[in-house]
C-alpha cells in the first residue's frame, strides 16, 4: 500500500493501515534502518493527585534539583 507525502509533509496513510489502530490518534515516529516505523502511542491522563505526579516524575528520573533549576531558569530575565 502507499502512502502519499503532500507539500505540508505529512503522509496519508491508508484507511485499511489506520483501520487496524482503532481509538489510536498518535503515532511515534522513528527512523530506523532507513525506514519509518510507526508506533502506536495511547494518551493516558495522569492521576491528578500529588502522588500521582511524584510516581510519573520518579518514573522519568525527574529529581527536587531538577524541578528546582526549572523553576530558577524560567525566573530569568529575557537578555
């Protein structure tokens, strides 16, 4: 099957390629081997309480000091 790259690049893909990821509106793209593989990613809300947070933020190896040099970077003065 193809799959056409228009002037904006973004590629069409085929209705029975699209088919078969039913509930699925994002793909990762990657480049490997000199192909572009496609995978399925689900958008999945995290807990919106405090421990759900931390829990996704340990689970990404986002540290205190981490967060702490966010915050001073984004208080910093436009040159």
């Amino acid at each position: 099957m193809l799959a056409k790259l228009t002037t904006k690049n973004q590629i069409t893909l085929p209705r029975d390629v699209v088919k078969e990821f039913k509930g699925i509106d994002y793909f990762d793209a990657i480049v490997q081997d000199g192909r572009i593989v496609l995978e399925p990613v689900r958008i999945r809300p995290i807990s919106g309480d405090l421990q759900g947070i931390r829990n996704k933020m340990k689970r990404l190896g986002v540290s205190e000091s981490d967060v702490t040099e966010a915050v001073r970077w984004s208080r910093l003065k436009p040159e």
